[in-house]
C-alpha cells in the first residue's frame, strides 16, 4: 500500500511540474504577444507620423519634354528616307525597310552593326537594310573609306567592304584600304581606279545632302520605314519601333496594298525636311 502511495505521490509531482511548465509558457507566449502589440503600435505610429509628414512636402512639378532642336527631325514623323542608288540587304518586298545614314569611321556606327546583325536574325525576310554614307567632317579617313566600299561594290563586295571597314575604324588609311581589297580578292588596279571616279564621290555627296536634308546631321541615324531613330541605341529600341510598323505594314498588305509596294506607298506622304 505505501509503495502504492508513493508512486501516486511522484506522478503527482510530475503532473504538477508539466503544469507549471505550460503555464510558463502561457506566460512567455503572452509576454510575446503583449511585445509585438507594443511593436505594430509603434511602427503604425510611425508610418502615421511619416504619411503626415510627406504629405506636408510640396510636390515638384516634373519638367516638361525637352523640345526637339530646330532642324531635328520629328520621331512621330514619317520622312522621306528614298532608297535611290544605295546598296541594299533584304528583300525588295520587305515590310519595313530602314535607311541607314553611316560613317566608316564613327565607333558608334561600328557599335550598331552587331544591333543590325540581330534585327536580321530575329525579324528575316521582314526586314530590308539600306546603306547611305554620311562621312562627316571630323574624320579624315571616312570619305576615302566610303569611296572604297564603293569601289568594292563595283565588284560586288560591298557589304564585305563595308564589315571589313567597321571591324577596323582605326585603320582606314590608304594603305589599310589596299591590304582590305587584296583581302576580298578584289581586281586591285580597278578598284584604285574606281576610288578615283567622281561619279562615286557625286554619289556620297548626294546621300550626305539627304541625311542634312532630313537631320540626320550625326552618326548613326537610322530611318525606319520613314520614322527617325538616332545613335547607337540598344536593340529594344529598334525592336519596338520595328513592331509598329510591321503591324502598320501588314494593315496595308490586308487592305490590298503589294508588300513590294508598301515602302512607296508609305513614301507617298512623308515629309523632305523636319
């Protein structure tokens, strides 16, 4: 019987050592809530506080958009971006065709090339690429590089020409001109000789006319179906100008518009001048 008693008396002691415990921990857990009630108070305090306080500061106004230049051109605008006696890549047919005005020895153009090269890969037979010089001023060796892309487009290498230069912007003098024809397995004798042809030379001063005509006054500026984009600019740019004229083509080619004649008609009504 007492050995009974006794162990009646220890489980006893042992419920009322795990009561304890639950009820300290009733405590803790109530001790935790009460300090996370007094922490959301202050921090809502706070945030009134705060929101009081901002809404107090005076609001700046946000600057207007800057105007355009005058002689720039409008990039809403359609212009008159004509593909004349240029060299081309793509098809005739394309859906947007963007005019190119370029300088051999501007790095930025050199820049856009690779942005080209994946547009022609994501967007195909959509696209058609013409080339327009526009040697400008400060670099001596841009009109001689375009003459010679020129030259070697009398024997049918001017897009050759034309990656060959712009993977060496810093060496385009007469002697690195050469060693690119010799290269391409250009007939040297007639290229040196078409170097010196002024009916080339007229033909970069007349793409150079149209891009000042137009205000494509820099390099690289770049006309999609008519509309002004300028610089070296991530492909996204070109991409989403790009977009909206496809969809603005293919609303043509719906109506009963040819695709060969989608650029002319677009032509028909753009501007010659910003």
């Amino acid at each position: 019987m007492q050995a009974r008693l006794t162990v009646l008396e220890a489980e006893q002691q042992e419920l009322q050592a795990q009561v304890q415990a639950m009820e300290a921990d009733q405590r803790a857990m109530q001790q935790e809530a009460d300090t996370a009630a007094i922490e959301r108070r202050r921090a809502r305090s706070a945030h009134d506080d705060l929101s009081a306080r901002v809404s107090q500061l005076e609001v700046p106004k946000l600057d207007k958009p800057a105007k355009r230049r005058p002689g720039q051109p409008d990039p809403d605008a359609r212009y008159a971006a004509t593909v004349g006696d240029a060299h081309t890549r793509g098809p005739s047919d394309a859906l947007v065709t963007i005019v190119m005005f370029e300088d051999f020895q501007c790095p930025f153009c050199a820049r856009a090339v690779e942005t080209m090269k994946e547009i022609e890969k994501e967007y195909g037979q959509d696209v058609r690429f013409v080339f327009k010089h526009n040697p400008l001023p400060m670099h001596r060796d841009a009109k001689p590089a375009a003459l010679a892309a020129e030259a070697a487009g009398r024997q049918g290498k001017f897009w050759k020409m034309h990656d060959l230069m712009f993977e060496n912007t810093r060496k385009l003098e007469g002697d690195d001109l050469l060693r690119y024809a010799k290269k391409l397995r250009l007939n040297r004798k007639r290229f040196k000789r078409d170097m010196k042809d002024q009916a080339l030379e007229t033909k970069i001063d007349a793409h150079q006319k149209q891009a000042n005509q137009l205000g494509a006054r820099g390099t690289p500026a770049f006309f999609i179906n008519g509309r002004f984009l300028s610089g070296a600019r991530p492909f996204e740019a070109f991409a989403a100008l790009i977009d909206e004229e496809l969809a603005h083509a293919r609303a043509l080619v719906e109506a009963g518009t040819a695709r060969a004649d989608v650029y002319d008609t677009l032509m028909r009504d753009a501007r010659s001048q910003p």
